[in-house]
C-alpha cells in the first residue's frame, strides 16, 4: 500500500535525453520514486532534460571577458555550489545561447558544402552544446534539492529560450543529412566497441531527430515547436504545484494520547518538524522550545518519511483520514491555483497532436518507438502475466488484513460498523499484520541500520563484486547543502580515479522534492574530454535526530541501494561517445536493470552483515531478526505488484487510448473514471475514493519521464530478476564464482551502456533473454 512507485522516479532524472529528440530521453528529476519507491533519473521535472547531455566538458569557446566572474560559467571543474545565485542563471544562459548559435550556424554550413566524416558531425555537436548543458544541467539540479521562488523564477523565464534553441538542433536538415551520410560509412557487422558506439550514436540520433520534427516544415513545424514550449512549460508547473501542495499541508497534534503505540522515532521526527517550524518563525534572538518527542506538540506534514509514518503507526483513523485525502488531493481542484487538472487534459491533448503530425496512431505509440517494448499490446500481455498471478494474492492478503483488524480493532472495525477496511486503514493492518506475522517491527530493525554503517557496507559489496573502490572525499568540492556528502570512485586493479558522486540523502520538505533519483552532474565523453564520470545520488530519508544518526528502515536501505545502481551504471561505464555513455542511449524500459538489481543485495546475508550493526553497542543484527527480514519479502507482494501494474496500465491507457478533448468537455470519461476502470480490472479489492486525486500528483508521467513508459519498472524487473538469479546459481557464497558474474555484469550491464543495444547487452551477460520466472519466484507468487 504504501511502496506504491518503485523508488526513483529516478528513472526520470537518470538519462540526459539527447537533444536529437525531445521524446528520445523524456526528461527526468524524477523521483522514481521506487516503490514509494519508483524514483527517476534526473532532477529536473521538465521535459528538457535532454540537454543534460551537454554537461560533459568545458566550451571550446571562451566566454565574453564580461561574464566570466559568473559561476555557471566556471565550467572547468564541478559546480561551484557556494557561489551560484539564482541572478546568475540568466546572464549565464544568454550567453551561452548566443556562443551556441553561432558556432551551430558555422557547423551547419560546413556539414552542407563538405563531405563528412563521423568526427566532423556528432562530436562537434556535443562541444558546441557542453556549455550551455552545464548551464542548465546545475539549474535543474538545485531546482530539484534546493528550490526557491527566485530559482523558480529564473527556471521558468529562461526554459522557453532552451527549448527553442534545442529545437533548432534537433530539427536541423543539414545536421540530419549530414548523419544520414555518415551513418552508410559506419560497419554494420564491426565487433569493435568503438565502431559499435559510434553507430548507435548515430542511429539514436537519427531516430530522436525523427522523433523530433525535423521531416516537418511550414506552420506544421511551428505548431510542433509551440507545443513542445507549451509541454515544457505544463510539466514544470505541475511539479511545482505538487511541491507547493506538499508544502502546504501541516496538522499539529498536541494530545498526547494520539500518541499511543507510536514509535519513538515518528515522535521524534514530528516534534522536530515542530521545533523547527517555530523556529522559522521566530524573531532574531527570540528563544524556541525545544522539541519534545513525548509530551509534543507534534507537526504532521505531507513529505514522505512523515506521510508514510502516519499512515503504518497513527491509531487514530481520523487522523489518518485527513492526511491520506489531504495527500491523495494534492494539486487538485481542491487547491485552487495549484490545480493541475486542466494541466493534465492539456498534456494530453497536446501530445496526442504531436502524434499525429509525427504520423503515430497516438502518443503511446510514439513513445514506444524509442524503447525496448514492442507495441501496446506487449506491455499489456506482460502486465496481465503478472496480474493472473498477483490478483489472487492481493485478495488473500487483503482477508487477512480484515481479519486482524476486526479481531484487533475494537468495535470501529467491527462489520457492523465498517463494511470493509478503507484506503487509509491497509497500510496500518499491513503493519500489524506483519508484526503479528513475524513478531518483529520497523522500529525494531531501525537501530541496525544507520546511515554510516549501511554505506560502508554497501561499498564494501561493491567492491567485491565489480571490483571498485568508494573513499569519502568530503570537503573537495563545494555542496549545496551541509548534509551532503562527496566520494570517489577507484578501480582497484588499476588505482585509477574512474568517477565521483554527491549523495544528498535526507528528506528536506521546506525546498528539497519528494522522492529518490539519480542525475549525472558529468557524463563521460572523449569529445569533450571528461573521462571521470560524476553523479549526483538523491534520496529523501530519515535525518537524524538529536545525538542520534539517521536511522533508516529497511525500505529506505533498499532505496539507497537502488539509486547507487542507477550512478553505477552512469559512473562505470567504458563508453566514450558521449551519446551513449552510462545511462545514454539505454533505453527508458531497460535503465531500470541495475536499479532493481542492487536492491536484490538487501536480502543477502554477506552483504547486510556488512553494515547491520547496533549503532550504539556495535552488536550485529540477531539472526533470527535477518531471517524474519526474509521472509518479510513477499509480504504484501500481490497488493503491492497489483497497485504498480495499475500505475502502468492508467498511464498506458491514458496515452493510448483515451479522448481528452471529450474527457474535458464532458462528452467522455474523465481522467479519473480511466483510473476507476483500470483499478477495477487491476485492485478491484481497493477501488479509487470518489474524491481520489492521486493523477494530480502522479509526477512521473505528467512531469517525468515515463508517460507511457511507466511499465518499465515491472519490464525492467523482469531482467534485474532474471540477473540477480545469475549470482543465486553459482551460490552466494561461493566467492570466486560471484566475483566472476560480478565482473562479467560490469563488463556488460554497466561498462556497455548505451553503446550496445540493450536487448544484445543482456544477452552477453546471461547468454539468453530473460524469463520471468525469477521476478514471480522472489515475489512469492510463482
């Protein structure tokens, strides 16, 4: 119930979508989110975030001498974080705009009276482009950590600039044919990497400018580019008013009896929201209380380490009322300016006009045609697969969950007085269900699973089976924010500094966005000259209280594993064309292989030995409590399979089969009454409320990445599955035999990135495609 999205919507803010298409790498911050989770790859929720493959080396260009004390323009190292200011952002941008036209011009008339060659055409496009990449690439980072009206100002007066000039790129005919004649020079059957990157760049280009309009012309072509303005535009401001509404939300609790049975560690976290919301509020020199976990007041917000909180521990169904509507309403009709209903109809409408012009029956179509799923219908074939299998499971649980709360529950549960559990009561009976299961809570595991400890132990698993090696590097480059953490990443066999990352890990509501994901701050790219790749890791976890570290529960570990395969994927890479190193060039349903996969370590006794420690008596955790963590695995799996293939199949429905022009006018169904009837085939034990609101909020597909892509966290499942099988064949135990599939995985998986397609990629790995079956075996439902 509550792991609702797969972690990171990371999936959205993961890949820099290539500037070749605007529908090649659908932007992304999004928080993929995973399974609350379902997180994305990016940090920007528009859909531009296929410039970011411009961040990947200095201009060959230098600036004006008049703008070169702005920090956007520093772009020799890292972002100098410390200095950046929100007026920065225009000057920065118009600057680099006005080298970048120009040196485009200069390029488009050289590829028009020259022969080329592949160096003359995609890499001198990724130089002229690096600039103002960079430019963009920080500004949607801290739109996404550290947002502000003044950043969300410059953001927004400055995205039309970006989508027009990058619309001139990718419809450019004399930099299509230029590629058209390079791509009949390039080796079809050449064995060679290199020869292999160089032709999947190129056809990736191809595709994307396809994809991108460059066969339009006339008022077709202007009416294209009007509508990829107005979608950039739409997608920022519906995750805005997402963040707004989060932010808007507050309910204080001062009687201490709601208080009852719940952990120590939601208390904390809510009278700190407390204590530091009076704070804000306080005058200079103005004395505060100090938090007081027992005797409150307590503040209750929509972030979710809050959210979450109440709905598994809060008693009182009240309060778990008001704070599931108020969250399942956010940005909604409820809220007024912040209403993204009419947004969600616009979007809609617009691409399904993109469609047609590019010749596509509707935007599903259009969207498959860069991704690994065949059609439509494959994706539905794959879901209803899972869906013979978890829809029994689901309603078993569900007997369950009703069962304990009419026994449990006192006469508010009785039939009599509840004909059946509502929405906000089966996260809450799931809890309980799993404690009276396995006599064993979340609270319980919380004290073996801090911070420090589980990223040793995680790096100390990535070093065993890739053979690299992480080292804190904290005060070597500048940060946005005091929590965030620096690392470097070594090859051990050849001491080389290969990568680094930045981990931003705990939920901060005031001006940090919800969810998890990954986004590159460098791409690895030899036209440009970067070879060390650099990530930023984002998480919203627990954050420390007091004298206490932060203490995560099993899911957010789980997250934190998750986004980590994603920046593996980014930083270990060995391709050098920019186009398809690390995560580009991956298709958007199989970038979530490396993702899933690390999670599958999370249940595996070596590797949580590694870092489940007592955090203050250093005590490893009891066997019998790893053991129960086990089996907690399929717990709730049916429920929690049947909510994401909903997500999936509303999303797949909405974009291929829906009339939102009739849905607005009401001469049709609505957005909501698609999502009734989807639920209906895919949770009809837990029908939609008829206030539910979740499509307002539903980031992913309507300011992400994933509209008709959300299936490729249960597509790409299929395979991080199927691999991780891979290492359970040889023994995970047997040590020589998992360093071997563990190199081979990095040899393939993670080094090949987009260079290879991702079909032959998985292939190399595991010598076949991949089954399901280990995906219904490790969810219990084979």
């Amino acid at each position: 119930p509550i792991r609702s999205f797969p972690n990171c919507m990371v999936a959205v803010v993961k890949k820099k979508l290539s500037v070749f298409g605007f529908f090649h790498r659908p932007s992304s911050f999004t928080q993929r989110g995973h399974n609350q989770k379902g997180s994305g790859i990016g940090s920007n929720n528009d859909n531009t975030d296929w410039i970011k493959k411009m961040k990947t080396a200095p201009s060959t260009t230098a600036a004006p001498e008049t703008v070169t004390d702005n920090p956007f323009l520093e772009q020799e190292g890292l972002p100098k974080f410390q200095k950046i200011q929100p007026k920065d952002l225009t000057p920065a941008v118009e600057t680099s705009l006005e080298q970048m036209k120009s040196d485009f011009e200069s390029l488009e008339a050289k590829l028009s009276s020259e022969e080329v060659k592949y160096d003359d055409v995609l890499p001198e496009v990724e130089k002229l482009q690096f600039s103002l990449g960079y430019v963009w690439g920080i500004a949607g980072h801290l739109n996404g950590v550290k947002n502000g009206d003044e950043l969300r100002e410059a953001y927004e007066k400055n995205q039309p600039k970006i989508v027009q000039a990058m619309s001139s790129v990718s419809q450019s005919k004399p930099l299509y044919d230029a590629l058209k004649a390079v791509e009949s020079t390039l080796p079809s059957d050449s064995e060679s990497f290199e020869s292999s990157q160089k032709r999947r760049a190129v056809e990736l280009s191809l595709r994307g400018m396809t994809l991108g309009g460059v066969a339009l012309e006339g008022q077709e072509k202007e009416r294209f580019n009007e509508i990829r303005m107005k979608l950039a535009s739409l997608s920022t401001s519906f995750s805005n008013n997402v963040l707004d509404c989060t932010k808007g939300f507050s309910l204080t609790v001062d009687d201490a009896s709601k208080m009852e049975d719940v952990p120590e560690s939601a208390k904390a976290l809510w009278a700190n929201a407390h204590a530091m919301y009076l704070k804000s509020l306080a005058k200079e020199g103005e004395e505060v209380p100090e938090m007081n976990t027992e005797a409150g007041p307590w503040r209750i917000t929509l972030d979710m380490p809050s959210y979450i909180a109440v709905m598994s521990h809060m008693k009182d169904r009240e309060i778990r009322e008001k704070v599931y509507k108020s969250f399942i309403q956010r940005a909604s009709e409820s809220t007024e300016d912040k209403n993204n209903i009419p947004s969600i109809y616009e979007i809609l409408t617009l691409k399904q006009e993109m469609a047609d012009m590019l010749g596509f029956k509707n935007y599903a179509e259009l969207s498959l045609a860069s991704k690994m799923a065949p059609s439509v219908e494959a994706v539905g074939e794959l879901t209803d697969l899972i869906a013979e299998k978890a829809l029994p499971a689901a309603e078993k649980e569900l007997v369950e969950l009703t069962a304990l709360a009419r026994e449990k529950g006192g006469e508010e549960y009785s039939a009599e007085k509840l004909e059946k559990l509502a929405p906000w009561d089966l996260t809450f009976w799931s809890e309980r269900l799993k404690e009276s299961k396995f006599d064993m809570t979340e609270e319980d595991t919380r004290p073996y699973f801090a911070l420090p400890a589980v990223l040793d132990g995680m790096f100390q698993l990535i070093k065993r089976i890739f053979n690299v090696e992480i080292v804190a590097a904290d005060g070597e480059t500048e940060v946005w924010n005091e929590d965030v953490r620096f690392f470097k990443v070594t090859d051990v066999s050849s001491g080389k500094h290969i990568a680094s990352f930045y981990l931003d890990p705990y939920s901060r509501p005031e001006n940090k966005r919800g969810g998890a994901w990954m986004a590159d701050c460098v791409g690895r790219s030899s036209a440009v000259n970067r070879d060390v790749a650099v990530a930023y890791l984002t998480c919203n976890g627990s954050p420390p209280v007091g004298d206490k570290p932060s203490l995560m529960t099993f899911r957010e570990v789980e997250t934190l594993f998750h986004e980590t395969g994603h920046g593996l994927q980014h930083m270990l890479t060995e391709a050098d064309v920019g186009d398809v190193a690390g995560i580009n060039g991956v298709e958007w349903d199989a970038v979530e292989l490396p993702s899933q996969f690390m999670e599958n370590w999370c249940y595996d006794e070596e590797t949580v030995y590694g870092f489940a420690k007592h955090w203050e008596t250093g005590e490893p955790m009891p066997k019998e409590m790893f053991n129960k963590l086990k089996e907690q695995r399929t717990f709730g799996a049916g429920m929690m399979a049947c909510r994401q293939l909903l997500f999936g199949q509303t999303d797949m429905e909405l974009h291929a089969n829906f009339d939102a022009k009739a849905g607005q006018s009401g001469e049709g169904d609505s957005i909501f009454d698609v999502h009734k009837r989807m639920a209906q085939k895919y949770t009809p034990y837990n029908m939609p409320l008829p206030e539910d609101r979740f499509l307002c909020s539903f980031s992913h597909i309507f300011a992400g990445g994933y509209s008709a892509g959300y299936y490729s966290y249960k597509w790409a499942e299929v395979m991080s599955a199927d691999a991780f099988a891979a290492f359970e064949e040889v023994g995970l135990d047997n040590e020589e035999k998992i360093k071997e599939v563990g190199k081979k995985f990095r040899e393939t998986v993670l080094a090949l990135g987009g260079g290879v397609a991702p079909t032959e990629v998985y292939k190399r790995f595991r010598g076949r495609d991949p089954t399901p079956d280990a995906l219904l075996r490790h969810n219990g439902l084979a």
